[in-house]
C-alpha cells in the first residue's frame, strides 16, 4: 500500500479522499485503513518526505 500512496500524492490530495480510495482499492475498513494511513503520512512528514497543506 505504501508504494501506492506514494504515486497518489505525487499530486496534492485529500486526506479523506485517498482514505476513500484505499477502502475502495483494498480489502480493508475505513477505519483501519486511517489509521494506517495518518501513520504513513506521519512517517512521511517526519522524514520531510511530503509537505502538508
């Protein structure tokens, strides 16, 4: 998943709306798949990998 999100946001985007992508992509609930999320994007940010707007 995380290469995945990685060619998503070489655009800006919605937090909500790759959450929705995600779901919809994977077997996996929406709650789950925001928790994984945040938890990437955390690591992203944190390596000044992304910048969030």
């Amino acid at each position: 998943m995380g290469a995945w999100v990685w060619n998503r946001i070489q655009e800006p985007q919605t937090v909500g709306g790759l959450v929705e992508a995600i779901a919809s992509e994977y077997d996996v609930t929406l709650d789950r798949c925001q928790q994984d999320l945040f938890a990437l994007l955390q690591d992203l940010f944190a390596a000044q990998l992304i910048e969030v707007k």
